[in-house]
C-alpha cells in the first residue's frame, strides 16, 4: 500500500514563550508528528532542550513526537526519553560506537528507532544496520542551528540511500531535516524521502497552517511504496 509523505515541524523554530500555542497549532495542522531537536552543548555547538520540555510537550501535543537526539552517549538517555514521550528516537551514527546496540535498546523501549547522519557521512555505513531501523535521517544542513540553507548533495544522498532500501526490501523510511521548505520538498520527496521536517519554513511562516497544508499537499503523485 502506498502512504503520503509526513510533515514533521521543528520545535526549535517556535516561540518558546509559546509552546502551549505551538503545541496546538500541531495539534489544528496536517502536520503527522512534531520533531524535537535535543541539544548538548558537546556533540553540535548549541543546547536546547531535555526531557522536561519534552514531557511537558507530550501532555499538550496529540500527534506523535519524533525526538532527534543530536547528543553525546545517547544510550544512556534512551528509557527517560522513551519514559518522557518520545515515539520516535533518533540517534546519531556520529555519536554511537555500539550502534546496533543502541538501535536495539531503542527498540526495547517500544519506540521506533532511527539513525542520523551529517552530511559529510556516507550512506553506506548504514549497510550493516539498515534492517534494524525504522528510519534514516538524512541532515541536509550542519546540525546545532535552524535557518540554515539546504544542502542539495543532500539529494543524491536520499536517491542512493532509497536504493539500496528498495533493493533489499526493507520497509525503513527516509526523512529529511533542515532547510526543508516550499523550493525544495518535491526535489526531496521525488528523490525518495518520506519525512520532511519543516522549522522556519513553517513556524517563520506569516500562516504557519496554511505553510503546512501545503507541504502535505506537494507532490501529490510522488508516494512512498
């Protein structure tokens, strides 16, 4: 059966003296999940949130939370991330010695697991672990800061990477993370992404609703199998 492409928006592009209001403006949207992006200070240079934003989020928000955790040892967050919402965790390739390990301690939790990678690295060290992930995040800018501009080599990454999916038969999907916006969502999800996380590009917008039905709207033929 083929499904749409899901729209994430970033809580790190919202007011956060608002998050009661960003929370239901997900909650009115088409949005389908809304993606944290927790910070530490030591793995990017930026700090940003933990678990009791994301906590506090769960209890306002009604779709899922698609947490990305940009953090050094992530294994040792994963139960009170889990605990505090998160229905998705990511966690970096970069940042994991023992990566099936963690995938796996994921897993256990009930949450869906995925792997993100930066943009210098290669797809291919995903070979060995891609049938244990639910999802691969593709960054298509320098993780730490939102606002930044797209990295378009991002797109030959996504069509290698749908390959290699497709290829083995895997149901793992691919999403997209920074820079995402209206100029360039049908390149992506021609290219083979099925997640767009969409920050600026909606919460800067002057109608963030309408910036998302939009989103959902684009490519309306370019489905994911």
């Amino acid at each position: 059966m083929k499904q749409k492409h899901l729209i994430a928006p970033s809580l790190l592009a919202a007011d956060f003296l608002h998050l009661a209001d960003a929370c239901q403006l997900i909650n009115e949207s088409e949005a389908d999940w809304f993606h944290l992006d927790v910070m530490d200070g030591k793995f990017v240079p930026n700090i940003s949130f933990g678990m009791p934003i994301i906590s506090a989020v769960k209890k306002a928000c009604t779709k899922p939370l698609d947490v990305h955790l940009m953090i050094v040892e992530p294994e040792k967050y994963i139960t009170a991330f889990r605990e505090a919402g998160a229905d998705v965790i990511t966690v970096h390739y970069e940042a994991c010695p023992h990566l099936h390990r963690t995938i796996q301690q994921i897993k256990d939790t009930g949450a869906k697991a995925g792997v993100a990678l930066n943009p210098h690295t290669s797809v291919d060290l995903l070979d060995n672990v891609l049938e244990d992930v639910d999802l691969v995040c593709l960054m298509s800018v320098n993780p730490g800061f939102g606002g930044q501009k797209f990295i378009y080599q991002t797109l030959n990454k996504i069509r290698k990477l749908q390959e290699k999916i497709i290829t083995r038969n895997l149901s793992t999907i691919i999403e997209i993370d920074g820079g995402v916006g209206l100029q360039n969502a049908e390149a992506i999800l021609q290219a083979g992404a099925r997640v767009l996380v969409a920050g600026s590009s909606v919460f800067k917008a002057e109608q963030p609703l309408d910036a998302i039905s939009r989103l959902k709207a684009i490519g309306k033929d370019t489905l994911f199998a």
